[in-house]
C-alpha cells in the first residue's frame, strides 16, 4: 500500500509589497519602446535592425537599474 501523495505547496500567507518604479528606468523603456512605433509602416528588412536597437536598450535600462 502506498502513501498518497501531496499535494501542492500552500501559499505564502502574506505577499511582498510592490517594487516602486525607477523613474529613469521607467523612462528608458518607454524611450526603447517609442523604437518600435510605427513599424508596420516601414519595411520589413527594417524590422530586425528595430527590433535588434530596443533589444539593446532595454537590455542598457535593466542594466541601469539593477545599479541604481
């Protein structure tokens, strides 16, 4: 005879607070972001270059904020 198994770990009964925004963070990533406006107006052979330029910014921003 086996023992049953358990089930899944309980919640934690309290929750942690949220992380206030960086507003310098905050406003690099809406600047990384602003990279990928419009783009279904311009070429697609554009598209990976955009994509590639607000990978490397957000990637700055995290970087930036993880300092601060």
């Amino acid at each position: 005879m086996t023992a049953p198994m358990p089930g899944p770990p309980a919640a934690p009964a309290t929750t942690a607070a949220p992380v206030p925004a960086i507003p310098a963070v905050t406003a690099a990533v809406a600047a990384a972001m602003a990279g990928l406006d419009h783009l279904d107006e311009r070429p697609l052979a554009e598209h990976v270059t955009a994509f590639e330029r607000v990978h490397a910014a957000l990637g700055d921003a995290l970087a930036a904020g993880s300092t601060g």
